[in-house]
C-alpha cells in the first residue's frame, strides 16, 4: 500500500497529504454557513452584509457553460466551505506556536517559513485550506509601510482600504464562480503598497488546499498607490485525491497613476491520474484595473497543473496612457483541459496591450486560447499585439483559438496571429544528431517555444517553470 | 410570430404539397417558432443580433407570398458586358430560365422539385427556409461538362414590395469533372425586406464551383444568405462575396472539405458606409488529408458602419497535413466605425500548418503624405490607398473576364 502511494507520488511530487486535524464548518452552502465564516472572522457587520447580498445573487446566477471543457455538475451542498487546522481556533501569534506539522508542509513544498532559512528574500503569505498561516518578513516590509498580510488580517486592522478597494474590480454583481467567491472567501492576502514606494522584495503567496471536500475559496487585493512598484508570485499544489475539488479564487489588482503591478503565477494544482482521474477544478477569476495615468499591470502565467483549468485573467485600462501584459504558457498533457485567455479592456487614451499566449497540448488533452480585444471608441491611439501559438503533440489531443476582436476606434490598431504546427523532425533530428534523447530534445525545443514567456518571470520563479515545463511533458513523445 | 403562424398556415393550404413536404414544413415551422429570430445570445450571432435589427428597420414581417401577376424583367438589369445564362428571380419567383448557349443534355434546371432535407438544420433561419420556401429547384451539371458561359442569378424585388419574407432554396449538383460559374446579382427597387437564400452544393470528384455573390446597389434590405458546400476528393470551391449595398447583409458559407486534396477559398470585400452592418461567417470543417483552405477578408468602414468577420477552420484529428490559412483585415475611416472578428482554430491533429491573422486600424498616414508629396489631394490618395487595399481581393479571382465585369461594377479602373 506504502509503496503504491510511492510510486503515485513519483508524478506528482506535491501530491501528499498532511494528517492534520481540521476545523470544519458545516456542509453545504446557506446563510447560517455564511454567518459562520464572518463570524469566526470576527468580521465587521458591512461585510458580512455584503457577502449576504453576493449569497442572494448567486441564488438567482445560473452556472455559466459555455466554455469547451465541459464537467460534471457540481453539487455545491456537498462542499466544505470553511476548514482549517483545528490549532488555528486561536490564531498564533508567531511562527514559533505554529504546529510543527503545517511548518513540515510547507519545507517539503520547499518553502521554508522560517526567516532565517531563506536565502532568497521573498516574503511569503502561506494559505493551508481556508486560512492564512503564516506571513513572512513582515517587519522589513512595516518599515517601508508596505502592508502585506492575510485578508483576514487586513479586515481587521485596515478595515478603511478593504472597504474602498474590495469589489470594485470584481463586483458582488459579476458571473458565478466570482459572485460565490465573494459570499463565501475565507482567506487569501493583502497588498498595499504606499504612493512612490518601490517593493524592495517579491512578495509571494502559496496555496495549499489539504482537506478533502472542500473547495478553497481565496480572495487576494493588491493596490499600487501612486508610483509605486510591487511583484507578485503566487505558487499553488493539493493532494492527490480521487475526487475533483473545485478552487474558485478572487483576484483583485488596482494600479493607481504611474504604479505598476506584476503578478506572476505559477500554477501546478494536482491535474488528475493518467485516466483523468481527480485534479483540480481551477475556476479563477482574476482582474487587474489601470485605474491611473500611466499605470502598469503585466499577468504572467505558468498553468500546467489542474484537471481543468479556466481563467482569463485581464486588464481594464481606464488611466490614459496605461499598459496591460499577458505573458501565459499552458501545458495540458493526459486528460486535463485548459480553457484560459485574457481580455484587454481599452477605456483610456493611448492605452497599450500585448499579448503572448503558448499552448501546448498532449496525450488526450485539450486547450483552448480564448481571448477579447475591446477598443472603445473613446480610446484613441490605443494599440493592441496579440500572439498566439499552439504546438500539438500526436493527434489525440486538440488546441483551439478563439479569440474576439472588437476595434470602434479609428485611430488604434489591433494586430492578431495565430500559428498552429507540432514540433518538425528536422529540430528533432537536429538534437538527437547532437546527443541528445528524444525526450530532452522535446523539452528543449518546448523551452525554446515558451522562452519569450519565461524570461518575463522572476528570476528563481522562471528556473522553477523550465523544469516543470519539461516534467509536465514527461512521457509525451515516442 | 402570431404572423409567421397564420402565414404559415396559408403557405401549406394554398401550395400543393405531399404528406411528406407537409411533415417536413411542420418540423421546420416548430423548430422556427421555438426559437424564434437569432439574437446576441447566439454565439453565432454574437455581433449581429437580426432579431433586433428586423424589429428596428422592418417591424412586422409579412412571411405569406402571393403568387405575383406575370411581371416584366427590367432590361437595364442585365449585365450585357458578358455572355451568360441566366435565372431571373423577381420577388423570389422565378420568372425566367435562360441556358441557351449550353449542351441541354448536359444541364439541367428542375423546378418542382421536393423540398426535403435529410437532417434537421440547427439554424432557426434555415428552418425558416425550409417551412416557407416553396418547392425547392435543382440545378445538375452532368458528368465531364465544363460550363461555358457563367450563369447569373438575379435576384430583384419590386418597388410594391415591402415588409416581406422571401425565402429561396436552390441545390447544385456538380458531378465528377464537371465546372460551374455563377454570379449571384442583387438588385432591389423594394425596400424593408427580408431576403433568406439557402444553396445546398454537392461538388464530386474533380469539380469546380466559383460563385461569386454581388452586393453591389444601395438598397435597404436586410439579407441572408448561406452556402452549403460538401467536397468530394480534388474538387475545388472559389466563393467570393462583394457586401456593400444592403442595409443588413450576413453571408454564411459550412464547408465540408471531405475528399483528398480539395480545397476551399474565400475571399470577402466590405465596403460599407451610412450606418450598414454586414457579416461573413465561414466554418470550413477538414475532415481528411491533405485538405486546404485559404480566407481573405477586407473591410472599409465609413460613416457608422460595421462590419463582422467570424471565420472558423475545424480540423478532424484525421485530417493530417492540412493548410488552413486565414486572414482579415480592416481600415477604420473614421471614429464612428466598428470592426469585429472571431477568426477561430479548433484543431484536433498535429502536422498541419493553420494560421490566422486579423489586422485593423486607420488609414496610414505616412502612405498619404508619401502621396500628396507627389502631387496627389488628399482625396485622391485616400481613394488610390483604399483600392489598392480592396484590389488584393479581388485579384483572387481566377475567371479573367469575371474578375474584369467586377472591376467594373465596383467602379475601379482597369490598371489595378
């Protein structure tokens, strides 16, 4: 049995579970579940008015189901919407009260919570389930008045922000998945960076879901005052479990004048067995508003993990001369299905978008790049470049465009490619002239593919995609 | 659709029909009410929302045609610059059959013909189309037989006509080597009317179809036309569409590339202005090797117009070594424009070579000073940039004195 589970975990070295003893709510989605969670946040009564209201409409909201990959329904009565580890009834006060258990967790996720342990100097906000667990280098950040902490935290303690910033990119008014995620967010973090300051660090959440049956339900806000810099990582891994558990998070950037944001996600949920077995459903809704002049928000992603992956994380460019970016790579290897893009909202004057989306699909998988382009009509001398690329390997699988361009301004231009091929025999006979395997002339060819999107990633996070690149397409050829 | 009811009633009583025809019409009729007008919550309707659009431009529709008095043909219609056989509808009824300068055993043109579709369509228009259309015309070009003079179909309303459906369905067959020419010309002097025209093509082996479809006259009618094309191995199909004088206009053509080496080609002009929304959709769907298919598209947009490209390649996981290629491009004239496009991919093998690309903006203005430095006014170098962008399209026409009578009606000089 022991060695069973050895051998499943050779795939999927994340796939662990830690034995904890949890703290659940109780199942099911309804009010009194709702009051739970506000209540042992111990949050003000605004909130808890707001996540009613977002309750109510999600009563009247329909599942939206036009997207390629299609799932089974999902009964969301049979859910867990709050679990935590049962020692966080009291929240500790440090590192030095947290169970042993969860700081072994995160060493073996190879994220040391622990200050001293850590050479690279990214503060970290780990979230285990529902909750925030630990923060990192809060005291180096407190100086610069860089506010970095869970959500929770901030409810509390910077009640002010919260309340002018949370909704006001993704309102309680938006689609499903969004509206039920306001209703029932447990944790997630918190970002303020002070007008002109510059980040001196990579701030970097980890998530984590354990607990079977539930569904993670983070929200995370970052808001960039005036002339300010902030990057941003965010890490995610779950337990292999048969079952497929549902991951609906909330992101919220606002970039104000001359600020700018970069949020770089590295996403390797549990995608399933070989057979399409469990996996992750990553349903996110993530959003970034150029609020102010000449304000900057760049997305970049690595998706290889998830059973299904869909998000389209975008940018609405309200602030004249403001600049969004969508970097993203997404793998799909077995049975797992990607429908991810970006919108490019173009609300201000002179407002500029670049696009570069690869997709890469094997085994049975299949992907799809679905992407808007909206240039309104008083968005002169705005400008949009979009390129998408797709590599296919063997023809079990597919890779889909679908990208929507919608131009009412005369004076802006869209430009759009999109190119579809699979790798040559001539490169691939190229390398194994020169020594190398199939497998690892694959992975460099594939790196190269995804090496305008790489090189836009943090330093330690883009060593960390290359190699996951390679590990995700591990038994594809041949 | 209390009136499509009641219409539909009087069009099953007062044609003669077989059991067959009534059960077909009633099926079509039911999935028709159902669903009524296509609106934006169709995804294939997404930036076209016709249900709208009649009720603004049109309001109630009248979907019951009487049969008309024998009307003349308007001579100055006809295009005397090249020889041709002709169809000549008025208010969709067929008033003349002209194939005087082919074989007449090698051509045929049947009238009364059944109006059965094996399938059900899932297109509420097309179920419009069939529950209305009276009986249905064939066209057959036989065995061997290489057209010699193209055919134009005419398609004219007249002035009394107004706030009426006409529905028109016509099935060609081309059988193995065989080659068929048609223009389709619209000419309206009736205005505020919807026009639904469904062809069926069934192209064997080593046939050629090239259709071209001439938009070209102002008028203010709302239109739809769709193509069904099915491809046999090493059939070719050339279909290109001239959108510029309709109020509202979408041309749809499905394409199924299902023999080896067939191919399919698109090419689109929009040339619009003063508030008209036209659209091409195209799905070409390649199901076997060794298949390709080419799109191009062009728009100028004037003066509140907008216009639509949805394109779609669809390649089956059989279907290796395919060349998909699209591509759309548009030149916004001024700010009260609008262009859209989904150019779609959905692709299920791995050695094919599929592209898309889709360009808009404005005018370039170096290219018009490059001109007026020469000597050119500002007008002229508009119209010199504007043509030179459309011309590309039209040079894709493979029949020469087609592609010249084209020129021609879009008023551009020979030189081009």
């Amino acid at each position: 049995m022991r060695e069973k589970e050895l051998e499943k975990l050779k795939d999927y070295k994340y796939g662990f579970s830690t034995d904890i003893e949890n703290f659940k709510a109780p199942k099911g989605l309804n009010e009194d579940v709702i009051k739970f969670i506000s209540n042992i946040k111990k949050e003000p009564k605004w909130l808890l008015d707001w996540r009613l209201k977002a309750y109510n409409r999600v009563k009247v909201l329909k599942e939206p189901n036009w997207q390629k990959p299609k799932y089974p329904k999902i009964d969301y009565q049979d859910l867990y919407y709050y679990s935590a580890p049962k020692s966080f009834k009291e929240k500790p006060k440090s590192l030095d009260e947290l169970d042993p258990k969860l700081i072994e967790t995160y060493n073996k996720l190879g994220i040391p919570l622990n200050e001293q342990k850590r050479l690279n100097g990214i503060a970290v906000d780990a979230v285990f389930d529902s909750v925030s667990v630990a923060t990192t280098f809060k005291d180096t950040l407190t100086e610069k008045g860089i506010i970095f902490c869970s959500i929770s935290e901030a409810i509390q303690k910077h009640p002010d922000l919260v309340k002018k910033y949370l909704g006001s990119v993704i309102p309680i008014t938006d689609h499903y998945f969004a509206t039920l995620n306001s209703a029932v967010f447990t944790d997630g973090s918190f970002v303020y960076i002070p007008p002109g300051v510059k980040c001196p660090m990579e701030l970097s959440t980890y998530f984590r879901i354990n607990a079977s049956d539930t569904g993670q339900f983070e929200r995370t806000l970052i808001i960039a005052d005036k002339g300010s810099y902030v990057s941003y990582l965010e890490g995610c891994t779950a337990p292999m479990r048969d079952e497929n558990q549902l991951h609906a998070a909330n992101v919220e950037l606002i970039a104000l004048d001359d600020a700018e944001i970069k949020y770089s996600t590295v996403q390797n949920w549990y995608p399933g067995d070989k057979d399409g077995k469990g996996g992750i459903y990553n349903f996110v809704t993530k959003r970034g508003l150029c609020k102010g002049k000449n304000s900057k928000i760049s997305w970049t992603q690595v998706e290889t993990g998830s059973a299904i992956t869909w998000k389209y994380p975008s940018c609405i460019l309200q602030g004249d001369n403001s600049v969004g970016e969508f970097y993203s790579i997404a793998i799909t290897n077995n049975h797992q299905k990607a429908d991810t893009g970006t919108k490019m909202i173009h609300l201000g004057k002179n407002t500029k978008s670049k696009i570069i989306s690869k997709g890469i699909s094997a085994g049975f998988s299949d992907m799809t790049y679905r992407g808007l382009v909206d240039i309104s009509p008083k968005s002169m001398n705005s400008s949009n470049y979009t390129q998408c690329d797709s590599l296919l390997m063997g023809n079990k699988c597919g890779a889909h465009t679908i990208p929507y361009i919608k131009n009412k301004n005369a004076n802006s231009n869209i430009a759009h490619e999109a190119t579809t091929s699979k790798i040559s025999d001539e490169q691939l006979h190229y390398c194994q002239q020169r020594g190398l395997n199939s497998e690892e002339a694959v992975s460099l060819i594939v790196n190269g593919f995804c090496k305008e999107v790489l090189q836009q990633l943090p330093m330690e996070f883009a060593v960390e995609a290359q190699k996951l690149v390679g590990i995700s397409l591990e038994g594809s050829v041949g | 659709m209390e009136n499509f009811k009641t219409d539909f009633e009087k069009t099953l009583k007062n044609n003669n029909l077989s059991d067959k025809e009534i059960a077909f019409k009633n099926l079509n009729a039911k999935e028709f009410s159902s669903h009524g007008f296509p609106n934006r919550k169709d995804e294939d309707w997404k930036f076209s929302d016709i249900n709208q659009i009649i009720k603004k431009e049109i309001g109630e529709l009248n979907f019951y045609s009487e049969q008309l008095k024998k009307s003349e043909i308007d001579k100055n219609i006809l295009l005397n610059e090249i020889e041709h056989n002709k169809l000549f509808f008025i208010n969709g009824q067929l008033v003349q059959i002209d194939f005087n300068s082919e074989d007449k055993d090698k051509i045929e043109f049947l009238t009364n013909q059944n109006n059965i579709d094996e399938k059900l369509a899932d297109n509420s228009l097309i179920n419009l189309n069939n529950a209305l259309s009276n009986k249905s015309y064939k066209l057959l070009v036989k065995k061997n037989y290489q057209i010699k003079k193209p055919l134009i179909i005419y398609h004219t309303t007249n002035s009394v006509l107004t706030s009426q459906n006409i529905n028109l369905k016509i099935n060609f067959e081309l059988e193995e080597n065989s080659t068929l020419k048609l223009i389709d010309l619209v000419k309206d002097e009736g205005n505020k009317n919807f026009i639904n025209i469904f062809y069926n093509f069934s192209l064997e082996k080593n046939s050629i179809l090239k259709n071209y479809k001439i938009d070209q006259f102002e008028n203010e009618n709302i239109r739809y036309m769709f193509n069904n094309i099915k491809q046999s191995s090493n059939s070719v199909s050339e279909t290109f569409y001239l959108s510029k004088g309709s109020t509202f206009s979408k041309n749809e053509i499905f394409c199924d590339l299902k023999g080896e080496h067939s191919s399919a080609f698109v090419n689109g002009i929009f040339s619009l202005d003063k508030s008209k929304h036209h659209e091409i959709k195209t799905k070409i769907n390649h199901f076997v090797e060794n298949t390709k298919s080419y799109q191009l598209v062009k728009s100028v947009l004037e003066n509140k117009s907008r216009s639509v490209y949805q394109g779609k390649i669809y390649v089956d996981s059989k279907a290796q070594k395919t060349d998909g290629y699209q591509l759309s491009k548009a030149i916004l004239v001024d700010d009260t424009t609008e262009f859209n496009a989904k150019p779609e991919l959905e692709i299920y093998a791995d050695d094919v070579k599929c592209s898309h690309g889709s360009a808009s903006g404005s005018l370039d203005e170096n290219s018009i000073f490059y001109l007026m430095s020469r000597g050119l006014s500002y007008k002229e170098a508009r119209e010199l940039l504007i043509n030179g962008f459309l011309v590309e399209v039209i040079n894709q026409i493979t029949d020469e004195p087609i592609k010249k009578l084209i020129k021609n009606l879009y008023g551009l000089k020979n030189e081009y």
